[in-house]
C-alpha cells in the first residue's frame, strides 16, 4: 500500500494482505474524522488515500507545494519496493504487515536567495536580519535539512586544506566567509530564543509593509513548528528491525531548501559542487519518517494515528506560512535583478538541488 502515490498499485491488483494494512488504518481514520463514509469505493487504499489527500488539502498542502517539492507517502513498508521486491517480501511475510509509515523527501532544494531582503530588515532595526534569519533557519529545520553559508563554510574550509595560494586565488571558497553581509557579521549563530523574542518586540514597530509581512508569517510558522522535533528516520531504529541497516547504507539526506544570499554566489557554488555527489554511494535517507503500529487496541491505534496526523499537519501548516516568506523573498530578488539589469540564476537539480522556475 502506498498513498497517495498509488497509481502503479490499484486494489484490483493487490492481494487481501496488501488491503488489511489500509483497512486498519483506514478505520482509525474514520473513527477520527479524517477518512469519511463517502470516501468508500471499495478499496481500503483508495478510502485511506482519500481521506488523507483531503487532510493534507485542509492543512495547507496546495500552498506549500508553490514552493516545496517532493512526497509524502503512506506505504506499508519502510522504504519504496519495486513491483519485484514487493512480490518477494509478500513470498517471505507469515501474514499482513503490523506497521505503516508515513515518508517524505525533498526532491530538490527550494532556491531563496536572501540577499536583497536584508537590507528592507536592516532599515527596521540592525538585529532584524540576524533574528529572521536564526528563527526562519531554526523552524525549517524541523521539517527538512537546509543548506545555508554554515554548511558552505564548513564545506569550503575542509576544501581549502590542502589548496596552495593559487588555487586559493581561483577558488570560490574563500569567497563564503568574505561574501557574509555586514549586518550578519558576528550573528549568524544568533539563539533562535533570542531571536523570537527580538522578533515579538520589533513586530508592533514594523514600519515598512515588507518587513511586517515577513515577520507575521514567520512568527506564524514558528507557532506550527512549536514543540516539533524532526522526525529523523534514525528516532525509529530501536522500534523497527532493519531499519539501522537500511540507513548504515544510505547516503545522506538530501536538503529541502538552500538559502544563498544570491543565486549564482559562493553558497551556490559550494553546494552545486557538495551535491553532485550525494547519492553515489546508496539511496537517500527520507526526510521523515513516521511509524503506525495496527497490532493494537483501537483506542490506542487512534491515539497514534492523532499523534502522527497532528505532526504532518503541523509540518504542512508550517511549510505552507514558509511558502509565503519564500515567495516574497524571491520577489525582493526579482526587482533586485531588474535594477540592475540581471538575469536570474537557475540551480542545479538536487540529488541534489532544485530548480526555481520561473
């Protein structure tokens, strides 16, 4: 079972097995609200797919794919199987799997080049731009990996190891540190605490329309992301077997969103560069991943199944207020480029990154 991807799995093509695992589920649902009556066509997956398509609709999920890409999949087995790994573990099970996982994964890297919005917080107060930027890292973080100058840092001073001073000179690497803007000089690891509460003050004294929006959605994703923590394949491994193994063999997580302060600066070099290489060596970790154990009591299931449904929703009501900063950002880089006559940069894809299309 697999959903809402499902188009390569219909019911009719299923065995009783791979039915049951939705019809507990799906039950769970109903009792909880989330799947409906109507929703039954016949099929525990399509019901099951229903129901969760539409809480994912009702919790922000159309706004945040304008700017987010990727999936999250409902799926009775730890990872994605092909139809002939499928067959072969159906051979192998005594009886219709106990779990079902929620996974997601960023197929590419949200483009979000900050520059050009710094100055309009700047002219607000001098810490504005240190605080957003620590508090909109900080909740990003706890839906997917981000790549921002403190992963090109790190990654331009292990690549400057062993350069001699002219491969310095035509390195973009040294070019992360000496490329930082002024106002984020000496703040870049601003306490995302300190952050929100300079963000609370400011808020009232915002004078510019920019500024405020910026800041309204931001402190709206924060109150999703509040008391969130990020559901890392690897808090699961003590409860599922295999899955240590299966992640010992994985190559990394890929990241949701690259924050630059331009498309075509030293941050963008440094990751076009870092992620070529992601994924040579095994598959890419899930960015989440979320277990739902069916061998229990109803009130129990339903208890879990609230706790895992109220983390997604969160995660999309989140991404969706992100959405919205991230669309005004790259409207502030836009006119930046017209004023100075640019074109905009494109990345690279994301075993890698993604593409901003325009």
């Amino acid at each position: 079972m697999t959903v809402p991807n499902i188009k390569d799995i219909r019911w009719r093509y299923c065995t009783r097995w791979d039915e049951k695992p939705a019809a507990s589920l799906g039950i769970s649902l109903l009792r909880l609200g989330i799947c409906r009556t109507r929703d039954w066509t016949g099929s525990a997956v399509d019901f099951v797919e229903r129901g969760f398509k539409r809480f994912c609709k009702e919790n922000g999920s159309e706004d945040a794919r304008k700017i987010w890409e990727g999936d999250l999949r409902i799926m009775d087995h730890m990872v994605e199987l092909t139809e002939q790994e499928r067959s072969q573990a159906r051979a192998e099970m005594d009886g219709p799997a106990q779990r079902v996982f929620i996974a997601g994964d960023f197929s590419a890297a949200a483009s979000i080049p900050i520059g050009a919005t710094l100055p309009h917080l700047e002219r607000e107060d001098k810490l504005l731009p240190a605080a957003f930027c620590a508090l909109f890292v900080h909740d990003l973080w706890k839906w997917t990996r981000v790549y921002d100058v403190s992963d090109a840092l790190a990654y331009a001073e292990m690549g400057m190891v062993d350069m001699d001073e002219d491969q310095l000179r035509d390195s973009c690497y040294p070019q992360v540190n000496a490329e930082i803007p002024q106002c984020l000089n000496g703040r870049l690891k601003m306490n995302p605490s300190r952050a929100l509460h300079l963000l609370k003050a400011m808020q009232p004294k915002l004078r510019g329309s920019t500024s405020r929006q910026l800041v309204g959605h931001l402190l709206e994703m924060h109150e999703h992301s509040t008391g969130r923590q990020h559901a890392w394949p690897h808090r699961l491994v003590q409860q599922i077997p295999g899955l240590e193994e299966f992640l010992e063999d994985c190559d990394g997580v890929g990241p949701g969103a690259l924050i630059s302060w331009y498309e075509d600066d030293a941050i963008t070099a440094c990751f076009n560069e870092e992620m070529s290489y992601l994924g040579q060596n095994g598959p890419l970790e899930p960015s989440l991943l979320l277990d739902i154990s069916l061998d229990q009591p109803g009130q129990m299931l339903d208890r879990q199944v609230t706790q895992v449904f109220d983390h997604v929703g969160a995660m999309l009501r989140s991404l969706a207020s992100a959405a919205k900063i991230v669309a005004i950002i790259r409207e502030l880089y836009d006119e930046h480029l017209r004023q100075h006559r640019l074109k905009s940069g494109v990345q690279t894809e994301p075993g890698a990154s993604g593409i901003r299309y325009e």
